[in-house]
C-alpha cells in the first residue's frame, strides 16, 4: 500500500505531474507555432475547459472537496 493524502495515492500524484509538464510542453509549442489557434481561443473556452476538469476530479474524489476557486 502506497502513501496516500486524503483519497490520492502519492504515485498518483508523481504520474500526473510528469502528464502535466508534458501538456504544459505540447500546448507552449502550439500556443507559439500556431497563430490562427490562438486567435480563436476564447476566455470562455477556457473556461469551459477548466469547469469540465474539475468534474471529472470531483467524480474521481468525491470526498476531498474540489471546486474551482475565482481569482
């Protein structure tokens, strides 16, 4: 049995860390290779994008009280 925190195993954790840098490295290079996409990516679309995360976390672990906070 893994360390956990809350209902996350900590290898989870590790796992979704590598995940994200790699997202946050596919998604600069598109962001500056690509022009005509980034003129169409709306602040709404991100928000829409950022509500569906957290509902598919807030599936996923029901007990640990996610919610998107507004900055």
């Amino acid at each position: 049995m893994g360390v956990k925190f809350g209902e996350i195993d900590a290898e989870q954790i590790l796992d979704n860390e590598y995940r994200i840098g790699v997202l946050e490295a596919f998604v600069e290079w598109i962001l500056s290779n690509n022009s005509a996409f980034v003129g169409s990516l709306t602040s709404e679309a991100v928000g829409q994008m950022r509500d569906q995360v957290v509902r598919r976390l807030q599936q996923k672990y029901p007990k640990s009280g996610i919610a998107l906070r507004e900055e």
